[in-house]
C-alpha cells in the first residue's frame, strides 16, 4: 500500500504524512461560534474533517481529536443582547442544536471539545507570555494586541505580502494601533459585556487567542495536524501561527489541511447573497444520511456545489449501496474496523488496498467511494454465498469511513425513523389492501390506500413481492 501524503497549505504541496510520535495523531480543527444555527458550510467543514479522522483511524492510527466551540465573542454578545437574555443561556441553547445537527449528520463528537469561556487562564497566561517576550502592548483603550511586525514569517500560510497588506488594510493608522495589521489579544470589556479579571483589567478575550490557548493545553505547542474551512486561513490561521510560535518558541502545527466551501448554483454560500441556508434546513428536506453523503462524497478541498439534482444523485447513489446490502449484510458492524481488520477478518485485501490507495492519496474521496461501487458490483455477481457476505461486510466496513451504513436496510429503506407508528400496523395494512384488492373490494383498498398517504408510506410491487418506504 502507499504511504499516505497530505496537501500542506502552508508549504501548497503534498507531502508524505509522518507524525511527530509514530503512530499518534494530535490534530486541532476549528469548530462553530454558537450564536445561531450551523450553517451548510460549517457542515460541510465538519464533515470533511470527520472524514479525516475516521480514515486516520481506519488506517490504524491513535488519533486525539480536538475541535473547539467559541462561546464568547461580538456575535454572540450582541445576538443575546438583542433576544434579551445572558451570553450563556443562547450558547447552552445553540450548542444543543449543534449536537442534534451533527448527530444528524452521524459527525463523530471529538476527543476533546473546549469552550473559550472554560480557557480563560490559559488565555491570559499565553497573553502574559506574548507581553514579556515584547510580541503584545497595551493601548491606550486598554487592548492588549499582538505586534505584527515582530513576527517575520507573518502571511506565509496565506501567501500574502506584508508591505501589500498593510497598504491596503487602510491609509491610516489607528491612533490606538501601531500598525493596522495588529490584532485584539484581550479585549477591555464595556458595560454589560461578559468580563474575567486579568492583568489587563476586566475584559475577555480575542477570538484567535483562544483557538492557541486551547491547541497548546491540548496537544501542547508542537502537533501534527490543524485544519478548518479554507475561509479561516486569513487572518485566523496566520494569526494562529504568529501568537502561538512567539508564544511557545515553537513551531506549532506540521501540517495545515483546509476544506473548501458550499456554492450554491456555482455561487459561494452567502448572507448578502440570500443564498444562505442552515444544515437543519437539509436535514429536513432530504434524508440525513444522503445529506451526510452529499458533503463526504466530494473531495474535501474542493469547493462543493449545491443544487437539488447533486443532492438527488447522492440519494440515488447512497440506495444502490445500501440496495447491494439486502439479503447479504443486514447486521451493523459491531464496531469501526481498520484496514488490517477488515483484511484479516473478510479476506478483501483486494479491494480495501484499493480503498487505502485512493485515501491515502490527500484523502481522495471520490476515488475511494469508486471502489464502494467496485465492491457493489463484486456482490451483485460473486455465487458464493460467504464470499458475497465477506464482500457486504467490508462494503459496510469502508463505508463507515464516510459516516454510512449506520442503519440496516430496512431502516434505511423504509424510512422509521419518521414513522409515527409501529411498523407491523403498516405491514398489515398493506395486507389487507392486497387482500381488499383481490376481492375486488375497491372501496376498502382505497381506504386503506388513503390511510397509507396520511402516514406518508409508500407502496412499491416489485417481482419479489412488494417494498415499502415513509416519504421524507
């Protein structure tokens, strides 16, 4: 098998993958701002790395998954201060939405999940360090704010140019910053405002500051892995770098991974666009695990078009794969395999090399959901009966990896998880619509055919007999 190369924002090549502690992880990807509702490119970004990490685990890897939640900055102060209430009780509201929207999506919850407002000393103590080290001052409102010219290698992650950014940031000076690329560390707080006593009086923190805090606590000032959408590369991850190297000495994160963002019709996901629309709005018109589908099937760097037909195809897709599974492997594995697992266990090797190969080339989605659809050809045609079966394991084995297969088929084909009532009451009303039907008892098998419509249940006769599903 190959040796698994990651695409390197910073360096923007592929690169052989070594860990800092063979076979460790420790990978840090930035997480949502609960002030409202994930939106579709916040899913998109958790997915993608949800993906990452299954397949680093798959390939055999001990993986320390931290994904943070920013619960303290101005969207959510004003936010709360517009719905009258406390900073607190709209994040606990938002974070439990987030939950059942991730749980929706089958996004894996992280290892470790802090909160800014739960780093606050870390916070103020890596600020103290930035100070003593003379990378932060005080200005006169009271801000303590990261100087950015004493870090040289300032804009390598994003390719910009210092002397160009800081033309065209602005013409002139704040009289409160001595240059306009400086950012906030810690933040004086105003009336009203959520406040921590600090060095620097009451005030709470930067929104990039925590994110360094957090990693460093967490993973400690050198890991291997830090990823996030690729709209966070600036200024968020350049100032990442900057405050936690001239914090630490060290050299923070080896590799930098980005997704791409959600284009609606070809057009980027935007407020001012009204093009903008929530992960609970796709999990309400489409069923979820296509939705999770849709956003894993595409490769996680590229931008990712949303249209109706797209999410359709994946439905149709994610059916043939589960349609390849009836009669062959109707069990849920009893836990996530890896690679060596699965080989050992069902005898593929064949097909789950293939499936590494294709993931282990910057994590190729599209290649490696090829040979899902290699292996439904596989059991559609082998004879053997225990050879067909190994074959439907390792289906759902690999599949695991883009957060599939986590219903049996009946479940997924029928849909009961939006059933108001218990299944057998289905299966016997369709039975005494077929018998109402034989008898040519027209009225009593339209009756029970329009009870069917009112539970959304759809009939569907087929050679083998008759399947049914709940419309979503």
């Amino acid at each position: 098998m190959t040796e698994l190369k990651v695409f390197n924002s910073y360096s923007r090549s592929k690169e052989i993958f070594k860990p800092i502690v063979p076979g460790k992880i420790g990978m840090y990807v930035c997480g949502a701002t609960v002030y409202d509702f994930i939106h579709a490119g916040n899913g998109r970004t958790f997915v993608a790395f949800d993906t990452i990490n299954r397949y680093l685990r798959f390939a055999g890897y001990d993986v320390t998954f931290v994904r943070n939640i920013t619960d303290i900055d101005d969207k959510i102060i004003n936010r709360a201060n517009a719905n009258n209430e406390s900073f607190t009780s709209l994040t606990e509201r938002m974070i439990k939405e987030m939950y059942k929207d991730l749980d929706g999506l089958n996004v894996l919850h992280p290892d470790i999940e802090p909160r800014a407002s739960q780093v606050i000393p870390e916070i103020i103590a890596m600020c103290q360090k930035l100070e003593e080290k003379g990378f932060a001052y005080q200005n006169s409102d009271g801000d303590l704010l990261f100087k950015v010219s004493e870090f040289h290698d300032y804009g390598k992650l994003s390719r910009q140019v210092l002397d160009q950014l800081q033309a065209s940031a602005r013409t002139e000076i704040s009289q409160n910053k001595q240059s306009s690329l400086d950012f906030v560390l810690w933040k004086q707080a105003k009336p009203g405002e959520p406040m921590w006593d600090s060095p620097w009086g009451k005030g709470r923190p930067g929104w990039h500051i925590e994110c360094s805090a957090m990693n460093n606590k967490y993973l400690g000032s050198h890991f291997d892995i830090h990823g996030g959408g690729n709209d966070l590369m600036f200024p968020h991850h350049e100032n990442e770098i900057a405050q936690s190297c001239c914090a630490t000495g060290d050299k923070f994160a080896n590799y930098w991974l980005h997704s791409g963002m959600v284009m609606i019709d070809k057009e980027k996901m935007s407020k001012s666009l009204n093009n903008f629309f929530t992960v609970r709005t796709l999990l309400e018109a489409y069923e979820p695990e296509a939705v999770r589908f849709f956003l894993a099937g595409a490769h996680y760097r590229s931008d990712l078009n949303y249209t109706v037909e797209n999410l359709e195809i994946a439905t149709k897709s994610l059916e043939r794969l589960y349609t390849a599974l009836q009669g062959n492997s109707d069990q849920l594995l009893d836990k996530a395999y890896t690679a060596q697992e699965v080989k050992a266990l069902f005898k593929t090797d064949y097909f789950v090399d293939k499936f590494v190969n294709a993931m282990n080339d910057d994590f190729n989605a599209p290649e490696a959901i090829a040979v899902l659809f290699e292996l439904v050809t596989a059991i559609n045609t082998e004879k053997d009966q225990q050879v067909q079966s190994n074959l439907a394991k390792t289906l759902r084995a690999l599949g695991n990896v883009f957060g599939i297969f986590y219903k049996t088929t009946d479940q997924f084909f029928k849909n009961t998880d939006n059933l108001d009532v218990d299944p057998v009451y289905i299966e016997e009303l369709i039975q005494k619509r077929a018998e109402a039907r034989a008898a040519k008892d027209w009225a009593t098998a339209d009756a029970v055919r329009d009870e069917l419509n009112r539970l959304n249940v759809v009939v569907e006769d087929g050679v083998n007999g008759y399947t049914w599903k709940v419309k979503k």
